[in-house]
C-alpha cells in the first residue's frame, strides 16, 4: 500500500539539498553567525521579490506580529488596552502577538466560504477603543478586498497582516500579501510554504520609521550595539537560515505554482456527498494552498478511514483561540461559524513534491469513502 504523510521536509528540501549544504558550508566558513551577509543579501533578494522596501529579518513568525505592535506602540501609535480586530478563526498565534503586547483581541467571525476573516463583520465589531486589524491569510489564501480598506481607512485602523501562511500570494491585481498593509509578520518555520530549516520569520513595511524600530527591539532595544534608547527582545534571524532562505526564495513562485496545481486537480478529482470541497480563488495566485482544507460531519471516520488507507490527515485547528485554557477569559463567547469549522475541517496533504498520480490515487480513496 502507499502511504502519504501529511508533510514530509525530507521530500520537500530534498531537490534543493545540494545547493542547501554548500550555502551551509559558506556560513561556517565565514566564521560570521548573526547580522552579517547572509541576513543583508535575504533581506534584499526577498524586497526586491515582494516589491518593498523594508524587510526585517527576525528569529520567528510569532516575534514578527510581536516586534510590529510593540513597534507601533513604542512609536506611540498604539496603546496598551488598545483594541485589535482578529479573525476567530486562526491559529492562536496571531492572538498571542495581540495579548503579549497587552493589547486586546476583538474576534471576528469568518466567511465559510474561504475560512478567512468576514470582512463585512468587522464595522460592527469596532468600538472606541478600535485602533488596528490583524488579517490572516489563512491557508495561504489572501485576505484582502475594497471592504477591509474602506473600513480600516474610515475609522482610522491599521492592517497588519499575519502573513505565516501566505508568502508568494498575490491579490487580484497582483500585489503581493505581505506589501498590501501597513505591515506584515512572515513565518519560516520548515513546515511553511517557504520554510527554514529551523525557526525563522520577518516584519514587511513601507514604513521607515517602523522598519527601524522593529530592527532596534528585535536586537535588546538599540541599533547601535551597546547604546539601548528602548527595552527591547533578542529576535534576529540566523545567518544560516537567511542562507537557506535565499536558496529556496528561487524556488517559492514554482513550488506554489504546484500546490495550485494539485489543489485544482483534488478539485477536480473529489466527488463525495460527506466531503465539502474549498473554494478555489478567482485569480490561482491569490491562493498558495499552504494547507488543502476540505470540511465534513463524519470527520472522525474520515480521518480513520483515511490513516487505514495509509494517508494522513491533520486538522487545522481542533480548538479556536478563544477557546483554549491560555484564554479563560474569552472562553464563553460564542462563535458559531468559527467553531463549527474547527468541528469539521480537514486537511489533506498537499506538497510540491506530489505527482499528479498521487494525488490521483489519494482523490480515488477519498471518492470510496462511505457512512454505513
Ligand atoms: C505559523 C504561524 C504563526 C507563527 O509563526 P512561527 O514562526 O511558528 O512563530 C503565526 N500565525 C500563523 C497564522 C501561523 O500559521
């Protein structure tokens, strides 16, 4: 029997490991571990890439949402108990960058049909403590439209953007997320489309001012070594991760080009009454499909009887931020539509690596799969 992870890093890096190890190599040679070349050259291959100016190389994806509002609020444009608009339906991540800065998560449901934030929602969620949006492209899947900027410009927000899940994705104009807000956290954790080979993440702006203050928090609060104006983090990224980051910065566009490719194909392929399909973008760039997410009721014999097939499944997310214990507070809201995704939701494995004949054979499984 085949059988599929839901993920393997070992397949996913293995067309790239000889131009990996020799970028590794070039690192230790050098003698020179942090702030050198290698973080220089990603951040300027990956602005030119995005087409922005400022890039900031930190140690996480989580560090990045952090460092943006602790930027914000040192350069006085945010306030601790300010409000901050975020999907309910996210990973919890993009809550903790909220609280960690003490600043205060206000959920907003999501659309069902593209699992992301309702954007049409959030005029009724502000108050007067409303001073910012954190949008997430969940799955990969860009979040953005003329109502989210109309909304934010009328009362005065700021969009971050949570941009984990979504480098390489586009609007339908063709601007990249990561460049559309004000700012934008970007994770490279391996398992993400572009991912390091071990943690890594960076803050996108316009904003100069910005730039350099998330650049003097992320090193102990100063830009000048041993002169601190501000009490800062150590969040910076590896030198051999911005390495293994340029390598495979060349390959993002074809990689997603793949994963657009394979989730068009598992639509194509699937036909099952239990098994609801996702929404395919209007323009395939709009989406990178970091995650393949179908929904069903019989999730818990969907997912069995795929693991008897051989392949693996996961679920994106089993619990909601508002609902985990680190949240006790929030744990009484209710939302509805939020929750019952994370009751349903699936994800398939969905990787460059996999041949139009994997997934294939992983669609004729699903297509057998019955309810007694
Ligand atoms: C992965 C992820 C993060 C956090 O990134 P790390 O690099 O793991 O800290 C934040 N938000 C979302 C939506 C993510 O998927």
């Amino acid at each position: 029997m085949k059988t599929y992870d839901l993920l393997s890093l070992q397949q996913l890096n293995a067309p790239y490991a000889h131009e990996l190890k020799e970028a590794a190599c070039r690192v230790i040679d050098s003698g020179w571990y942090l702030r050198g070349t290698e973080t220089e050259a990603f951040e300027r291959e990956m602005a030119a890439y995005l087409g922005i100016n400022q890039v900031v190389g930190v140690a996480n994806g989580l560090d990045a949402l952090r460092l943006i509002f602790k930027a914000y609020i040192a350069l006085g444009r945010l306030q601790p108990g300010d409000e901050v608009i975020v999907p309910a339906n996210t990973f919890i991540a993009s809550v903790l960058a909220i609280t960690d800065c003490d600043l205060v998560p206000r959920f907003v449901e999501p659309s069902i049909s593209t699992h992301n934030l309702d954007t049409s929602l959030i005029e009724q969620a502000i108050t007067t403590r409303t001073r910012a949006i954190l949008v997430v492209h969940l799955y990969g899947r860009a979040c953005w439209d003329e109502q989210l900027v109309a909304t934010a410009r009328k009362h005065n927000l700021l969009i971050i953007e949570d941009n984990a899940q979504a480098l390489g994705a586009r609007t339908d104009n063709g601007v990249h997320t990561g460049t559309l807000g004000d700012a934008a956290g970007t994770s490279f954790y391996p398992g993400k489309n572009l991912g390091a080979l071990g943690d890594a993440g960076m803050v996108t702006t316009r904003d100069n001012e910005l730039a350099r203050m998330v650049r003097a928090l992320g090193n102990y609060g100063g830009n000048t070594r041993y002169i601190y104006e501000h009490q800062g983090l150590n969040s910076r990224i590896d030198e051999i991760q911005a390495a293994m980051l340029r390598v495979k910065l060349q390959y993002i566009d074809s990689e997603n080009q793949r994963r657009s490719h394979i989730a068009q194909q598992y639509n194509t392929s699937i036909d099952n009454p239990y098994i609801t399909l996702p929404q395919l973008p209007a323009q395939p760039h709009s989406h990178v499909w970091h995650q393949y997410v179908v929904c069903t009721q019989y999730r818990d014999a969907f997912m069995q009887y795929m693991r008897n097939n051989g392949i693996a499944t996961a679920i994106h997310y089993p619990i909601p931020p508002h609902k985990h214990e680190a949240y006790k507070a929030y744990n009484t809201l209710s939302l509805p539509l939020t929750e019952r995704l994370a009751n349903e939701v699936v994800s398939l494995p969905i990787a460059p690596y996999l041949t139009d004949d994997d997934v294939e054979y992983i669609a004729q499984v699903i297509n057998r799969f019955e309810i007694e």
